[in-house]
C-alpha cells in the first residue's frame, strides 16, 4: 500500500464508522419516538427547528420551487447535511478519534434539545428523555465502539524496530458485522413497529365519527355555477386535491380521547369544550374558499371546500369578551399560532369552528379533528389547524407564528384571478380557443373578470352564476378567431366594492401577492 492509498483507507474506513453509528443513533431514537406516544424522533425534531428557524426568503423559496414536496426537500436536506457530518467526524476519528467523539456528541446534543423542546412533541419531558437516551447511548456508543474495534492496539516497538501507526485503523470484519447487524435489526424493529402503529389515535378516532346533519345546511349550489371545460378547476375542491400549507413535517395525531378546545382570556366565562360538545350543538354548513398568502401570482393554494363547524360568534358570545380585546390568538396541538381579529370573527361572514369538510370528518392534513375557517383573511391569520386553543386577547399582547417572520398582523385575502385554461406554453389550434379560469375577492364577491390578448383591448369575460361572496368564480371567454403565432393572454378580476386588481406584481411577503395573470401561447 502506498501512503496515500493508505490514507483513503483510513479515512473511508473512519467515515464507515461515522455513518454506521450515526444511523444506528438515528434510528434508535426514530425506534423510541415510534413506540412512545407523543414523542418526536430525532430526524422530525431536527426538521421542524429546520422549518422555524429557515430565513423566510428560503422558506418562500422552498414553497415556490418545490410546492408541496417542501417537507420531503427539507427532511432530505437535514438527513444529507448530518450525514455528511458524521461521514467527516468518523475521518477525523481516525487520527482525532477524541476531538470526534466530542464532535459527535455535540450532534446528538443538538438533535437531543430539539426532541426535547419540540413544539410538536406532547409526551412528559421524561418519555422525551427515552428517546433522547437511546439516540445518544447508541450513537455515541457505537462510534467509540467501530473506532476503537478498528485502531490496532498500540504495540511497542518490535523486533525489527518498526512500530504500526497508531493513527492507522485496520478492518476488523466482526466489529463490523457486529455493528452492521444491530443497525439493520434496530431499522427492522422500528420499521415493525411504527407499521403496527401505523396511522396513529387520530385515524382511529376519525374512523367512528358520525357527523350530525347541519342546524342550517348549506345553499344548494346554483345552476350555471361553472363551466365545461377541459382543464377549468372543478367548482368544489375534494379533500385529497385540496391544497396543503402547513409547518407540521409530521401531521399532528390529535385523537378525541382527551381533546379539548379551550376558549379563554379577555372573557368572564372561560369555556372548555370537547369534541362531543361540538357535535352537540347546531351546526352550520358553508362554502368557503380557502386561500394561501404564498400564493404566486397564477398558483394553486387555494381551494374550495363545503365546511361544516360551531359560529364562532355563538362561542364567543358564550364566552362572554370582556371591553377592550380586539383580537383572537388561536394556538394549534403542534404549538402553531395565529392572531385573527375579533371583529372578523363576529362579523356575519360566519367564521366557524370547523369539524367537516365536504361531507366527512376533517382530514387529518386538514386539521383533525378541530380547526377554523375564516371567510376573506389568508389562512395564516386565520385558519389554525388541530386547533386546542383559543386566547380573547388585544394585538398590542401578542405576535404570532407568521408575524414573528415578519408578515403583517393582518391579512386579508387579495383580490386576485388565474387563467386555468390554456396552460403557459399550449400549442392550440386556432378553434379550441375557450380561455377560462378562476377569480376570487372572498367576502366581498366578484363583478367582473377581463381578458386581454396581446395588450389590446380588455373583453369581459362571462361569470359563472354567483354561489356567495365567499367562494370564487369561474368565468370564460371565447378568443375568436385569434392569429397564427405566439400569443400572451392577460386576466384581471374586479371586485363588487369596484376595485379593480392592480397590475403592479407584490411579492407573496409580507401580506400576498399582486399583479395580473398572464400565459404565453402558440396558435398554430
Ligand atoms: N396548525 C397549523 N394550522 C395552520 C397552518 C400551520 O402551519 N399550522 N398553516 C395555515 C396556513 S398558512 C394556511 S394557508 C392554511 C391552509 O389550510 P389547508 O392546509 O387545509 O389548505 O392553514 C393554516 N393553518
Ligand atoms: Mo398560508
């Protein structure tokens, strides 16, 4: 063996060593997190301080590049990241194998004050600990087991008067089987039991609801609400298509045994309720759309659902604010946060404190069993999922999740519209030449959509017939006779109060976007 090719030996044998017992560590403490409920593992722990403390243009950037798929991109970011890490600290254990072992341990400690403050975790800090414990014990201890296994003993001098390296490490293939053997058994039984687990209280919980027929049910959607066309997003949004934005990297498991929401602060008659008392009561059924501040000019977080849930101004009522409060800060199971005004609250759009959405017990994505749905504020402000509490309070006491990342207090929806119909880039033919879309102005209603080609004139577009002013609009427009070539197609929404969408584009920060939608296509 040369030097150098001793070297890499060495190196790459100390990095085996790293990421052997970097994986075992790993997956002990998933294994813990998986049997003890409430507890978070170490890869979500570490994930979700990832998610708080991202500067928000990388957690715009995520949402925008990467859509829904942001939580698979961050969770493997954070596994190469460590594991690049362990990879280096096993080298540098090969000549260093203390300075490494602090290295390493230092790691775990971090990844332990994640688990152990996760704001998703519910268990006591002591089962917490179990899973912290056997992240670090077999971590830790099988580092210095694979370091130690591979360093040849420190032998005198010989006969001949040479010595071996200290610093060399030689593979022992036992050592290695050994700990080959325990990671791949560890693995196994986590992924046994995290299967048998599988699915959680919560799905359990969600399975046997029966969900009671509305006090007042909702309006019979109006002939002529939409329209056929190809590619037109459907009126009504279903669950599984219905858009997800949320900081959980791990949905909460909010079961019903134990649930309560909690209505408290600036009121005489603090309320506790569980999920049967809300059931109990008369229930109210609505169509909401539902939108997204991260919403591009053009993207799709927004959806439209039919919600079945509590007034909250009947809870609030109950519960009696006292003189002086002006905002609601709800908080979610997995410690999420958001500040709704009182007044939108109490208005007559009916904000409600939702148990259904489109007929069924709220998807677990979609906040189970608990959440709100407020008509014309982003959701963000609004619309707190695997809701427990609800705080009376004044803006002045408090900030929340997405104001303390700079976005406004308040926020609502933005006027705005979107051409479903062509897609950017279509190739048409010069008679399949319906353009259509969506447009929304929610809690006002909207009263026209426009349509312009290649900055000529704009041509209003035809309305679907109104639902209610909490809903968006289809509309369509028929592009007769358009030439040959490349064209660019331009929509802009106007509202019932007369306010007409401004082309001026706003980034998604700090209270949504603006500008007007626009597709580039080819006639042939
Ligand atoms: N607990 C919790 N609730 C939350 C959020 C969150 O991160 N955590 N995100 C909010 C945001 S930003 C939006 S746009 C809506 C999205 O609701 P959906 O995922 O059901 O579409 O949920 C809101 N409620
Ligand atoms: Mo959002």
């Amino acid at each position: 063996m040369t030097q150098r090719q001793h070297t890499a030996a060495r190196l790459g044998l100390g990095a085996l060593a790293g990421g052997i017992a970097g994986t075992a560590g790993i997956l002990a403490g998933q294994a813990a997190a998986a049997v003890l409920p409430g507890v978070t593992g170490p890869v979500l722990a570490v994930g979700n301080r990832a998610v708080d403390w991202a500067p928000r243009p990388l957690k715009e950037f995520a949402i925008e590049t990467f859509g829904d798929a942001d939580k698979i991109v961050l969770i493997g970011g954070v596994l190469v990241t460590v594991g690049l890490l362990i990879l280096a600290l096993g080298a540098v254990g090969t000549k260093r194998p203390r300075a490494a072992v602090i290295g390493f341990s230092v790691l775990i400690f971090i990844a332990s004050l994640a688990m152990i403050t996760d704001r998703a975790a519910t268990a006591g800090v002591g089962l917490r600990f179990v899973a912290v414990l056997a992240t670090a014990v077999v971590g830790i201890g099988g580092f210095i087991f694979l370091l130690k296994a591979w360093a040849p003993a420190r032998v005198a001098p010989s006969n001949d008067g040479t010595s071996e390296d200290p610093s060399a490490l030689s593979f022992d293939r036992r050592a290695f089987l050994v700990a080959a053997s325990a990671v791949a058994a560890v693995g196994a039984a986590g992924g046994v039991v995290s299967r048998a687990l599988g699915g959680g209280a919560a799905a359990a919980s969600r399975e046997a609801i029966q969900l009671p027929a509305p006090a007042s049910p909702v309006s019979a959607l109006p002939d002529g609400v939409t329209f056929e066309l190809d590619g037109l997003t459907p009126y009504l949004t279903d669950n599984a298509d219905f858009y997800r934005v949320d900081t959980a990297l791990e949905v909460p498991d909010v079961p019903l045994e134990g649930y309560v929401l909690r209505i408290h602060g600036m009121v005489d008659n603090p309320i506790e309720l569980t999920f049967e008392d809300l059931l109990n009561r008369d229930l109210i059924e609505r169509r909401v759309t539902l939108t997204c501040v991260s919403n591009p000019v053009g993207g799709d977080y927004v959806g439209n659902a039919t919600w079945l849930g509590v007034p909250m101004k009947e809870l609030l009522a109950e519960a009696d604010v006292q003189d002086g409060a002006d905002a609601v800060k709800s908080t979610s199971a997995d410690d999420f946060t958001a500040g709704t005004p009182l007044s939108v609250l109490t208005d007559d759009r009916e904000a409600m404190i939702a148990i259904g959405m489109n007929g069924e017990p709220l998807p677990l994505e979609h906040g189970f069993p608990v959440r709100m749905v407020t008509p014309g504020l982003y959701g963000y402000v609004s619309a707190t999922k695997w809701l427990v509490d609800l705080e009376v309070t004044r803006f002045a006491d408090f900030t929340a999740y997405w104001t303390d990342r700079g976005y406004s207090a308040l926020a609502p929806i933005k006027l705005s519209s979107r051409i479903d119909v062509p897609r950017s880039f279509a190739q048409l033919n010069s008679d399949d030449t319906v353009v259509g879309g969506v447009a929304w102005a929610q809690d006002e209603g909207i009263d026209r959509v426009e349509v312009r080609v290649d900055e000529g004139e704009w041509s209003d577009a035809e309305l679907g017939v109104e639902d209610n002013d909490q809903t968006w609009r289809p509309w369509r427009w028929d592009w007769s006779q358009p030439t040959s070539g490349l064209h660019r197609l331009e929509v802009r929404a106007t509202d019932r109060a007369g306010n007409t969408q401004t082309s001026q584009r706003e980034p998604i920060a700090p209270n949504g976007s603006t500008g007007w939608h626009n597709v580039t296509v080819t006639v042939s």
